[in-house]
C-alpha cells in the first residue's frame, strides 16, 4: 500500500525517538572489537554517538539494536542512561531497525506520531547544530514531506569500474552522499520497511525505503565531517573532527 501523506500529517508530533541499529561486526575494520566499541576521545565509539543523540532536547529516548550475543553494551556506563533501550537487532540493517520500530510501539510513552531518528552507531562525529536544524526541518515541513535526512554534495568525480578499469564518468549533479541521522514518522517508516522486506527489496537506508513506498524526502545539508567509522584511518579523523568540535 503507497504511503498516504494525509495519513500522518495530522497532528505532527513535537517528540523525537531515536533508533540506532548496532548489530553489526564491522569487517572493514580488520579488528576482532566491533567498531562501535572501539575507543574514541575516552569512549567506545557508540557512547559518543549516543550522547550527541542524547543532548537532543526533543528526545524522549533512543533504542539501541544491538547483536544476540552481545554482553558488551549493558556494561557501559551510557546502558544505564533511563533514556536508554536497547533491543535485539536482526540480520541486516533494516531488520534492525524494525526491530526497534516495534520496541518503541510497546513503550507507554510513545505515540505513532512520534518521528524516529534512525542513526549510525559508527558515526560519532554528528554536529549538534546538524541535529537541531534536521529536527527543526521535519517539523516545518510535516505537511509536505515524509521525512529528511542529512546528506552532503557529491563532490568528487565518480567513475563506474568494471573489473577494475574505468568504464565511464558519472555526471555528479544533483548526486548527494546520504547520511544519518535519516528521520521519518515512526508509522510511516514502520510500513515503509515492512513492506519493502515483504517484497524482497535491497532497503540500503530508511530513506530508499521511503522512497520504495511512495514517500518524499527532504534533503538536510550536511558538513562531511560527519563521518562513517569503517576503516581503521577513520578512527584518528574522527578524533580530530571531535576536538575541533569541542574546541
């Protein structure tokens, strides 16, 4: 069934869940830590994504998706946050993060009218000042958009590669590099997926999902700086862009 604007325009929400998929291994790091536990600035590298998740005013709590076996999560200090939930995740990402969809629908607190941040646990480096103005974008655009995510400019040439020679340049106009935090209405994007899984579609963010089920996204600029966590280059980047932050 197509997403129905009308549906969840009526009495947007002023709340603001987060979702935070962080079932995954991390290969690419080539450590035998998950990434989202490797240590960054004194912390794992998820204890710094949650806080700047958590200094939110408008969040009334995240739900982190973390592996069936992991025993690493509940024994850092941010577990014990009230605001802090954690659930099991799933396979792939969004397995996960409808995982933590349907956590929240059993929290008393929440409301189908809530929007859900869904964010990276592997991207630490998130501007407070890119939180707010996504945040304050939902709720101005409530009437004409699904949701917004934060993405930046393609800047860079992109070439297409086949077996490992250039077989064209691709035109990089109106090309944008997704990022997250990516924010919809929490029954949109819970429909949105479960349908996108039901028919066997490749869902690579909530937005394609979005997107999949008829829904329109904003696009909220975004700095490169907020950087993805997937090489191990990328640990000491993010240090630097963590104390320029703080600086």
């Amino acid at each position: 069934m197509p997403l129905s604007l009308s549906t969840y325009q009526q009495a947007p929400s002023p709340h603001f869940w987060a979702v935070v998929p962080a079932a995954g291994v991390g290969s690419r790091m080539r450590s035998h830590i998950p990434k989202q536990y490797l240590r960054l600035a004194g912390q794992t590298v998820i204890e710094v994504t949650l806080s700047k998740l958590l200094a939110l005013p408008q969040l009334l709590g995240v739900v982190v998706c973390v592996a069936e076996s992991d025993d690493t999560f509940k024994r850092l200090d941010i577990a014990s946050n009230p605001r802090v939930h954690t659930t099991t995740g799933g396979l792939e990402r969004a397995h996960s993060v409808l995982n933590g969809l349907e956590y929240l629908s059993s929290v008393p607190s929440f409301k189908k009218t809530d929007w859900v941040l869904v964010h990276d646990a592997a991207r630490p480096c998130v501007a407070d000042t890119a939180l707010r103005e996504l945040v304050s974008v939902c709720l101005r655009s409530a009437a004409e958009c699904t949701g917004a995510i934060l993405a930046a400019p393609i800047a860079d040439t992109l070439k297409k590669a086949q077996n490992g020679t250039v077989v064209a340049t691709v035109p990089r106009e109106h090309l944008w590099q997704a990022h997250t935090p990516q924010c919809f209405r929490a029954s949109a994007l819970r429909q949105a997926i479960t349908e996108g899984l039901a028919q066997a579609h490749n869902i690579t963010d909530e937005a394609s999902a979005i997107e999949l089920a008829g829904g329109s996204v904003r696009l909220v600029d975004d700095s490169r700086t907020n950087i993805k966590i997937t090489r191990p280059e990328d640990l000491a980047l993010a240090e630097f862009i963590l104390t320029q932050q703080r600086g």
